[in-house]
C-alpha cells in the first residue's frame, strides 16, 4: 500500500541556527517543501534585513538535490512599528509576524505585555494583509498552566477580534477543544496543529514517571481536547494545518532541574501524521491539511511535486546531533508505520 500527496509544508517550524542548520534543515527538507520559521531566535528576529540573513544561512543548508523554500517571520516585539510591516509585507521573504506573550515560552523574553502597546502595528497588519501568528496563552501566573490557552481566548484574542476583525491570525499549535472551537467561530482564522498534540495527552507526559521530552508549549492537556485537535485536523476544514512546532533542545537542557520546552518531531513528522489520519480511516484528508490548506491561507502557490508513502515501518532512531549537542526525536527508538519512498 502507498499514498501519494503533494508535497507539503510545514507552517509552523524553530530551526534554530547557527551549527544546528546543517541538521535541521534537511531533516525539514527530506519531507517539506516550505516551512514558516519562526524568529525566536536570541537575538530575536526584528527587521527584514535579519530575517533575509536568517533565510540565507538556512539555504545555505540545504544538501544538494534537495529543494528548500523557507518563510520567514518577524518577532514582534513593542518596538516592531508600521514601518517595518509596511517593508515586510512588500518583502517577499516575509510572510507573518510572531506574537509571543512575554515570558509565554523559549526566547519570548523580548515579546509583548500588552496588546494595546502595538495596535498602530496591528493596524499596519490588518491593512497590509500581513498574517498575525499567535503563541496563545497568557503568562498571568494567577492561571493554572492547563488553562492559560483558553484564558488567552477569552481575555486577549476575542477582544483582539472585535478590535480588528480582518486582521488574518494564525492560532499557533492549538491545544484544546476551546481554541479549536473558537477557530471555528471566526471563518477568517488559521490554526496549526502538531502531531505530538495529536498523539499524545497529559497522561503520557506525567503518568508513571515525568517525560521530559514530551514537555512542550502549550503544555499537553487531558484527552478530551487530544480528540478535539483530532476531529479537527482530520475534518478536511480549510481552517486548520500542519505545522509540527518542531523545537530541538539539547537532551541536557531537556532532562533538567528546570528543563525546556519543545520536541524534535521534524525528521519522521509526515509519517507520524499519516498514522494518525489512518487511525482515523482520514488518510484522504491528509492531502488537505498537510499540503493545501495551509498554502492557500497563506495566499501561496499549491506545491506541484508529488512525495510517495509507502505503508512500510520506519524506524525513528533515538537521536540526533545538532552540532556537539546530542537531541532526542520525538518516538526516537520506535517505529512509526509509514516511510518516504
Ligand atoms: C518552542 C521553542 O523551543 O522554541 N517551544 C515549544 O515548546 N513549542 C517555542 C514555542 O513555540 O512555544
Ligand atoms: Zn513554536
């Protein structure tokens, strides 16, 4: 048995820099054509001519034969002005802007305490049609971890919609039935979805023993949202996407007294997805979600290759070098039952 799709891409990805490219960037690229890379690096990505930089050392990694299309973004921060979206939306590397609530997650030390301190930019977005791509959890530290994405939706999003209703938003790596619903409500958003959110629930990071390599942001919850994300990336909904957040930390920073948050899922992520559709007898949808849905709310081009996968186990090995820092994959030392042709 084999599935042939088009080629897809991967809309929400960290490749970090630097050493790490030379193992990040084919690990994306064997699989995806384009990726939205996101800018958190330190320091954070703020003006086009860093994210044109930033893209030139990325393409610089990319292993011959193989083809690599990545899209930059900016980090907004309350320094980032109309002027800057006013270059970036005629540049055409740059197709979104980050929001990262300040101290929400990795490098997000330089994001943003307050909305209000950036309409004048928002504004700029929403006339441009330059894509907001939201972190969505508030940092309140009165809020439980569990809830602070649904809070987001209640005290900053939704009021944030009212405010500027045709400012295109991307709700990054949903988590819940909450975000998943509201996405639903409001027929001009986009949200992504990884697959470690599809996979997994809170049990399996904390249950029997802490995993720290589960640990990501926003924090895995209960099962009842897992089924929601689910229900909705299978849905064939234009509304939702791939986008694997994909964020190697080294494995000492990860097994940690105050460890890090994100999974190398990148390498073997397309597989892993095809699992899942077929668990849900959806394999006809993945076409959509991984290789569609995403282009056409960017505004972009469908890709026009076709990628083959064959219904044979692959094995994820434990894991990677990104450097001299050795990384865990996501299910490293298992097998997933899909492979590239
Ligand atoms: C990401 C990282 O490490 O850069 N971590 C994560 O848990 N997802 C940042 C982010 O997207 O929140
Ligand atoms: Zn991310």
């Amino acid at each position: 048995m084999q599935l042939t799709l088009t080629r897809p891409d991967d809309w929400h990805l960290h490749l970090r820099d630097g050493v790490a490219l030379a193992t990040t960037v084919p690990d994306t690229a064997r699989s995806f054509h384009r990726a939205i890379v996101m800018p958190n690096l330190r320091p954070p990505v703020v003006t086009v001519d860093a994210a044109i930089a930033y893209r030139d050392r990325i393409l610089a990694a990319v292993p011959n034969g193989m083809t690599f299309d990545p899209l930059m973004t900016l980090y907004l921060t309350p320094d980032l002005g109309p002027e800057i979206i006013k270059e970036a939306a005629s540049s055409e590397h740059v197709h979104g802007v980050k929001l990262y609530p300040q101290g929400a997650t990795t490098n997000s030390d330089a994001g943003v305490a307050s909305l209000d301190r950036v309409m004048p930019t928002l504004e700029a977005m929403t006339d441009t049609g330059l894509p907001l791509l939201i972190h969505g959890e508030v940092t309140d530290r009165s809020i439980d971890i569990f809830d602070r994405e649904a809070v987001f939706l209640d005290r900053t999003l939704g009021p944030l919609m009212q405010r500027l209703p045709s400012l295109k938003v991307v709700l990054e790596h949903i988590t819940t039935k909450d975000s998943v619903d509201f996405v639903k409500a409001n027929p001009g958003m986009g949200a992504t979805i990884t697959v470690h959110h599809l996979i997994y629930e809170r049990n399996d990071m904390l249950a029997g023993g802490i995993r720290p390599h589960l640990y990501c942001l926003p924090i895995l919850k209960r099962s009842l949202h897992r089924d929601a994300l689910i229900e909705a990336a299978t849905s064939g909904s234009p509304q939702f996407f791939l986008g694997t957040d994909s964020a190697p930390h080294a494995i000492d920073d990860k097994e940690s007294d105050c460890g890090c948050a994100g999974c190398y899922t990148a390498p073997f992520a397309l597989e892993l997805y095809a699992e899942v559709f077929e668990a849900q007898g959806k394999l006809d949808q993945l076409e959509a979600f991984a290789s569609f849905n995403g282009a056409d709310f960017y505004g972009l081009a469908r890709n026009t290759e076709i990628i083959t996968l064959l219904r044979t186990e692959s094995l994820i090995p434990l894991t990677r070098l990104l450097g001299d820092k050795e990384v865990k994959l996501l299910r490293g030392g298992s097998t997933v039952a899909w492979s590239l042709a």
